[in-house]
DNA sequence: GTTAGCATGTAAGGAGTTACATGATTTT
DNA sequence: AAAATCATGTAACTCCTTACATGCTAAC
C-alpha cells in the first residue's frame, strides 16, 4: 500500500520523506495515514529494490562532516525507470488487490494515472463485493434481529447504510466512467500491457455532481 | 480487539471457536472480520492469561487416542472469574484505545455491558477525534483544492460526507444517552427494543451525578 | 461413499505502529 | 536563546493474514 502511495506520488513530483507524508495526508484524506516509522524503511526498501533514487537535493552538498546517524540533510526522491514501471504494475492491478476496503482508497486517488478500463473494473469489483457483504450483513441480521440488542443493531444498521452509500456513489462513477469511455472510444490496451497514462490525457466529464435516485 | 470481542461474547454465553467466529461476524457486521488463524491463537492465549476456561464440551470424552495435531472434538469456551474482570477493565476505558477507527466498532457492539458514563465519553470521545480530522482534511482541501484531480477530489469529498455522516449520528446517540440518563439516573435504555439482555451485573454508578465535561 | 460444511489448529510472514533518538532550520 | 517545526532514522513489537494441514459429521 505505501509503496504504491509513494509511487504514485513520485510519478507526479520528486520529494523527500517529510514532505512525502504530508501528501500522503492530503492525498489519502480520511482514509488512511502512515507514520515516518513506516514510511523511512519503506523508501530504504524502495530504493534497495531499485525503484526510486535521491540525489543530494540540497545545494549544500558538503561532503566533510561524517554522518553519525545516516545523512542529514533532505533526502529527495525520485522515479527510476524500473520504478515507473513497478507503478504500471500496480496501477493494472483489477483484482481483491485493489478494491478491497485497506487498498481501494489508495488506488482510486490514483485512478488518474490508472487505464480507464482498469478503473472499471475496480470500480465494479469493489461494488460486487460491498454487495455481497451487504448480502450477508442483511442476510445475518433477519435471522438475528429479535436477539440483538440496541447497541449492535445501531451497529449494524449505521454499518449497513455506510455501504448503501458507497455502493450508490460507485455506481455513479461507473456511470460517469462509461459515459467518457463512449465519448472518447479509442482504447486499444493491449493485454498485459497497460497502466501509466501520460499525465493529463483525462478528459473532463461534466462531474454529475448531486442527487443520486437509487 | 480481537480480545475484548471473544470475553464481550463469552459473557453472554459460552461458546465454541467456530461459533465464536460466526458470532463475530453477526456482531461486527461490515466492521470488522477475523479469521480463524488469528482467532485460535488468541483463545490459547486467553486460557494460558487465565481469562477463559474449557471443559470438554462433548459428552464423549475418550481418553486414550493420542491426539496428533491437539486435541479434536469440540472446545467449549467460557469465562473466568478473572476473565470477567479483565473484560470489565476493557469496556471501562474511555480513552482512545476506545474510540480510534479500528477499536470504536467493536467497544460500540458491546456497549450495553459498558457503563453508561463510560459510553458517552467514548461516544463524544470518537466525535471529537472525527471533527478534528474533518477540520485538518478541510483545511487541506481549501489550500490545495485546485491542485487536485478529479478523482483525489471525489475521494476526499466522499471521505468528508462520510466523516459528517458519522459525527450526525454520534451526537444523536449522544443525545439519546443524555436524555435516557436524566430519565432514569440508575438505569438507562428505556425501550428501543425487546433485548434479552440477561441481567449483567453492569458496574455501579449510584452516586452517579457528575455531568461529565470534555 | 463422497462432497460440503463443521471444527481445530500451526508456521511463516506482512504491514504497519509506538517510542525513541538525533539534528537542522525557522520563528518568536 | 528558546521553542516550534522541519527532517531523518532505528528497534521492538503488535496484530492479524494466508496458506497449510487435519479430522469429524451430516447430507446427497
């Protein structure tokens, strides 16, 4: 998951760690944050698997001072080519991988670099399965209603309308999706092939914004 | 979590680990799902702590197959004396472990063992902590709303709409608490429904007059 | 008599957190 | 010159998941 937030953010801009996680924060919103006690080894990991490189980013470089405890100074990162295309990698992933709840959030706020039919998929993906929770949720709570108490029924029923609310809110992006998938229908994707758009090519669709009639 | 869940079940009735599971996701509903591989562990390690007992639940206890893998036949499992006291040390803490996202869900679904004193500051507890992160994403947006694509922007108003969603219903329990408190300074939950709650001896807030402030 | 569901468990490991530790730079 | 904020990092640990492995029991 981090890894695919800091490539995501990579691909738009190099930064540092410290201001990594700031747009983390920004990006991901109420969804999710990580710690530096993550977010440090993860970029060490990164870089030893050769997805992203620093170059002494400050222009103060002075070489004498021995490091006690690591470099000091920002250490700002950046793309290499194999990480670019460890993002495609991840970025065309339409499996459980990508719209489960701990990693739907984090690939959809990067469904602008994403292939529009990967986006679909997803989409779709994670709307089937907040259904089939929905189903077993509805299912388990008829069956067991009379024996629960109000505390775990308020549970229940907040939980079962948070889902009701994501599914009509997939559902219409689906929609708005589809729409600009027929207004700009050349798409060819070849299989296996697929991920990093060049970065602006997202047409603006009238963003429907509003009532939503189930 | 997963700890404060099984001895929140068990003190209801004593129950067996496959049951305990299915209890679990009744419970929980769409908040919350352990699997079994963590769910066994934690049952050996809550009877190694002396907080949950088993008596051989079958009645065809035979002594001389050698178990290979443990024992087989159903483990009934119920609660200790000390077991019950370490639960009503859980559902008393109204601090943070009580009210963070993955921890609110499940001190909620077992709220009425939990003190009603105890309820409210988790319940304004979890509110807080929710208004503040709305105010941090708000914040954020405002500052760099225009940065951001449409897709990071659909995600952080969905988020927020979400957020407010949970603060809404938050105050109106808050506000059930409250008046079910002056109803009845002893005892709360007037109706609401039929549960057959077995009378839990839920700790004593006799001399309970202080109106808590945050 | 075999499939499906009930039932219990282990081993390995992933993905993060907290707490700690340090230093540089900017603000007051 | 103190305080706040920026900036980087490590060690120990928590908590849960996946995949595997086994066996019992009811239904078809």
């Amino acid at each position: 998951m981090l890894e695919l937030a800091v490539l995501g953010l990579l691909q738009e801009a190099p930064l540092h760690g410290y201001e990594l996680r700031q747009r983390l924060k920004a990006t991901l919103g109420t969804f999710r944050a990580f710690s530096y006690g993550s977010l440090y080894p993860t970029l060490r990991r990164m870089q030893a698997a050769g997805w992203i490189t620093h170059d002494d980013g400050d222009a103060t470089v002075v070489a004498d001072a021995p490091p006690l405890t690591g470099r000091r100074g920002k250490v700002v990162y950046k793309l290499t080519a194999e990480g670019k295309e460890r993002l495609a990698e991840l970025l065309s992933e339409a499996g459980p991988s990508a719209w489960e709840d701990e990693t739907f959030g984090v690939h959809f706020a990067f469904f602008g670099q994403t292939d529009p039919e990967v986006r679909v998929r997803i989409l779709e993906g994670r709307r089937s399965r907040l259904e089939e929770r929905r189903e077993g949720v509805r299912t388990s709570l008829a069956r067991t209603r009379s024996r629960l108490d109000r505390y775990t029924l308020q549970l229940q029923e907040h939980g079962l309308e948070s889902v009701d609310r994501e599914v009509r809110w997939l559902t219409e992006l689906i929609e708005t999706e589809r729409r600009s998938a027929r207004a700009r229908p050349a798409d060819p994707v070849p299989p296996g092939q697929a991920g990093t758009r060049p970065p602006s090519d997202v047409p603006p669709p009238p963003t429907a914004t509003g009532r939503g009639a189930p």
